[in-house]
C-alpha cells in the first residue's frame, strides 16, 4: 500500500531526470567542460605568446686572456651561431700611449686539443653552456700542462693549429655552421686582460611545438564533455527499454524427448503444429505488449523417457495401423455377388 503514491507520481512525471543523469549533465559534463576551454586557452598562449623565440642570445663577461668553449657549446641551441667578443682598455691616464693602442683580439676554431695546447699554463675563461637563455655559463681556471707552441714567436693569427682563424682590434666576430660537438672556439687577446664581453647567438629553425599537447588534451576534455551529457548521462533502464524492441524475436516451441524421438521414427509428427496454438501465442505476445499480463503461465510438463517402452509404443502403432487398414478394406466384386444371391435367396424362403 505504501508503494501506491510513489508508482503514481512516477507515472505522472515520466520525463524526470534521473539521479544519475543530474550528476552526469550537471557535474561531470561542466568539469570536462572547463578542463577542455582551459587546455585550448594554455594552447593558444603557448602558440603566441609564450612561443619560444627563434633567436637565442646570451651574455657574460670575463677579464681571462684567453676564452675557450667547452665541447659541445657551439652545437648546443642549433647548428648555426654567431659568436661575438668586445674588449675594452685598460691602460690609466699616465700613459697616453698604452690608452691610444686598443687590444687586438683574434679568434680562431679548433678542436679541444689544441686549445689546451695553446693555453697550456695560462689563465683561461671557459663558456660551459647556458645558465638561462640570456646567460652564458663561464668558467674561470688554469689549463694543466705546458704550452706546446712550435715556435714562440708564431703569432695567434699564423699558426697552422686553427681551422678558422679571425683578428680585429676591440672587437671580433665569427659565423659557424657546425654539427661537431668536439669543435670549439678559442679567443685571445694581445694585450693585458682587459674585460672581455661575450656574447653567443643561435637561430632556430625548429621551435618546440609546446602548444600542440594542450589542443590535443582540450579536444580530448570536450569529447568527454559530450559523452557525459549524452551517453554516459542515459539511464541503464532506458537503454534497455530501447534495445528490447531490436532484440524481440520468435522463439521456437520447446522439443520433448519423446516428440524428438518420435519426429525421428515417424517423420513429419513433429512439424504439425496446430493454427490454434500459434494464434493463442500471438495473442499472449500483444496482451504482455498492451501491459495486461494475461493468465498465468501453465507448470510446464515433466516427461520421463524411462518410464515409457518405446518397442511396445511402436507394436501397438503398428496394430493401430492395421487395424484401421482391415477396417477401410475395399470389397471385391465376387464377394458382392455372393453377398447379392445370398441375400436374394433368403428373400426367396420368406415368401409363402
């Protein structure tokens, strides 16, 4: 009695979203929502604002003689770079001679071994890399060894050791094109330490693509929105109430043991069916659509192989079988004859 009222208001509104579809449409589906607009908008920055620069240039000073890169610094952003060095005086105003004479300052590239054979003993600045995209990483040391000049009065600029060589007074520049992470450059300047600016620039041609996995992972979040709004929001019930229509299909009258054996010994008793049977069953099928749920079902019958003699079923078939044929038997023309004078006989005797 209790359930009464409650069948009643579900019956009168049948079109009320379920528990599950509320959380589905009104939780879920704005979460993935939000996700995804986040995602496409960190793309979009990643892609225009926050897209990494195709010039990289990088800064540092010294006041080494020499300058030397590690192996491995020139190839580091790219292949193509420029490598800038700037030298400043550092004479005092009593001598106006040293003041006037600026610094040469050459540059040269050469393997790592030679530069080491080069500044043997001296005091050497060493560019390590980067320590942000705006800053070189340098190093200060003394390179261990002694100097394996082949002769001391070789100038920078005419020594066979180099594979590039470039010299200018305050300030040198050289343009590589290298793929050698063993290649480095080796700067010196003629005159005292004077402080060294040095400046490293790369151009890109391959940027980092860090807007591509956030368009993926926001149009990943809004497939999951609507799924969770359509889908994955529709009541188990439902789907089953949809899908039972498609899987309605006739199922074939249960098969006794005994009308299995006897549509094998007599062929044809098990395909007569009566007319009357199939009509009661469309009938039953269209009252369960209708909702009226119609008679109950019969028990179903229980039949026993073992307790029935399939030899004597078949001796009293045959007996029947005979019988019927003794008792359709055709007359013969003679027996009607004799059956005819006998009876015209008889008539005779009666009369008087």
């Amino acid at each position: 009695m209790e359930q009464v009222p409650e069948e009643k208001d579900e019956m009168t509104r049948p079109d009320k979203p379920s528990r599950h579809s509320m959380i589905m449409r009104g939780i879920v589906t704005p979460i993935f929502g939000l996700l995804a607009v986040t995602a496409i908008v960190l793309g979009i920055l990643n892609g225009t604002v926050w897209k990494p620069s195709a010039h990289v240039d990088a800064h540092a000073r010294t006041k080494a003689a020499y300058v030397v890169t590690d192996p491995g610094v020139l190839p580091l952003v790219d292949n193509r770079v420029t490598m800038r060095v700037d030298a400043a005086s550092t004479g005092t105003a009593a001598s106006a001679d040293q003041n006037s004479q600026k610094p040469t300052v050459c540059m040269a590239l050469t393997t790592a071994k030679d530069a080491a054979g080069w500044t043997a003993g001296h005091d050497v600045a060493r560019v390590r890399g980067l320590d942000d995209w705006q800053t070189l990483s340098v190093g200060r040391d003394t390179s261990p060894g002694k100097a394996v000049k082949s002769d001391p009065g070789v100038a920078f600029q005419d020594s066979d050791m180099w594979k590039q060589v470039t010299c200018s007074d305050s300030s040198v520049s050289m343009s590589l094109k290298t793929d050698d992470p063993q290649a480095v450059l080796l700067v010196a300047v003629s005159q005292g330490s004077p402080s060294l600016g040095l400046e490293m620039l790369w151009e890109r041609d391959k940027l980092p693509n860090f807007a591509m996995p956030f368009y993926f992972a926001g149009g990943l979040l809004a497939l999951l929105a609507v799924l969770s709004a359509t889908v994955f929001a529709m009541d188990p019930v439902k789907r089953r109430k949809q899908t039972e229509p498609e899987q309605e299909t006739e199922e074939p009258p249960e098969v006794s043991v005994i009308q299995a054996l006897g549509s094998a010994i007599l062929p044809g008793l098990g395909n007569r069916h009566s007319p009357a049977s199939g009509r009661r069953l469309r009938h039953a099928r269209g009252q369960a659509r209708q909702g009226d749920p119609g008679p109950p079902p019969r028990p179903p019958v229980v039949i026993d192989p073992r307790n029935r003699n399939l030899v004597a079923d078949q001796q009293e078939d045959g007996d029947r079988r005979a019988d019927d044929e003794s008792s359709t038997r055709v007359i013969s023309s003679q027996e009607m004859a004799s059956y005819l004078a006998r009876l015209a006989h008889e008539g005779e005797e009666e009369r008087p």
